[in-house]
C-alpha cells in the first residue's frame, strides 16, 4: 500500500523517529511478556509483593507501548508488534522458563528494565534534532521506566 499517513517531518527526521519509535514498541511489548511470564512464575516469601508490582509494570509498558505505536502511525510509520519482530529485535535480555524464586525475578527484571532504559536513552539522543515531540514522549517514558528501576532495584538491597 502507498504512504496513506503523510507527516510534516521530512524523510530523514521520519525514518529517524520510525526506528526509534518502533524499537520502543519492539522493547516494550517484550517488557509486557516478561514481566506477565515474570507474574505467572514467581515464588517465594516475597510472592506476594512482587506479583503486584509486576502487575504494575505490565500496566506501564503496556501504555507505553500503546504511546509509541501510534505516535508512529502518526508520523506515518507503520509500527509492527508481530511476535518474530519482537523475537528478532528486542533489546530485552529476556526471562527463563519456569517457575522462579523471587529474588531471582527482582534481578532479572531490574536487569531487563537496565537494558531497556539503556536503549531508550539512546533513542532519546537520536531523535533529539530529528523528531522532538517523538523525544518528549521517550523522555516520558524512560523517566517512569528509571522510577520502576529504582523501585525494583531496591529489592536487592
């Protein structure tokens, strides 16, 4: 199909902006996973507490991910959510399979937030220049995504 969602970024600051965006989408939509299979899985003395909280994060980086996808389709950029996309191109470090003690979910969660916050830090620098309104969003983002670290991180303390 041609372009049906024209933008007024040029064609340089919207391929800028569509990777970074649709990276985001990728990263998210696996965070979504991880912390669902993360819920599912955890045991523990702390069961209870980080179930919640796990709760939490899906309900955030579902939002986000909602966020980013249509400011792509805003700009004209058809984001893909498609689990082989999400396989092939995350940022995540992932999740094991089976059930997990909960001090190993707090670390693995703290460690796949790290990585994800480490890759949406550097989208924030990309579209800096191409694509504001797209970095405002990331900003956003990765400042609720760096609050939910702290929160998780503290757990291992």
């Amino acid at each position: 199909m041609a372009q049906p969602i024209t933008t007024t970024l040029d064609t340089e600051q919207q391929r800028i902006a569509g990777e970074a965006l649709c990276g985001a989408v990728v990263d998210l939509i696996d965070l979504t996973l991880i912390a669902k299979q993360a819920h599912w899985n955890v045991l523990g003395p702390r069961f209870r507490p980080v179930h919640l909280a796990l709760d939490e994060l899906v309900t955030a980086a579902r939002k986000f991910t909602d966020a980013a996808a249509e400011r792509a389709a805003a700009i004209g950029v058809s984001p893909d959510g498609r689990a082989r996309t999400v396989a092939e191109e995350t940022s995540a470090e992932g999740f094991p399979a089976g059930w997990q003690r909960d001090t190993d979910v707090v670390e693995a969660i703290t460690g796949n937030l790290a990585a994800i916050i480490r890759r949406m830090r550097a989208r924030i620098d990309a579209t800096d220049k191409a694509d504001p309104v797209t970095q405002d969003l990331f900003l956003d983002i990765t400042a609720r995504l760096e609050q939910l670290h702290w929160m998780w991180e503290a757990q291992l303390a």
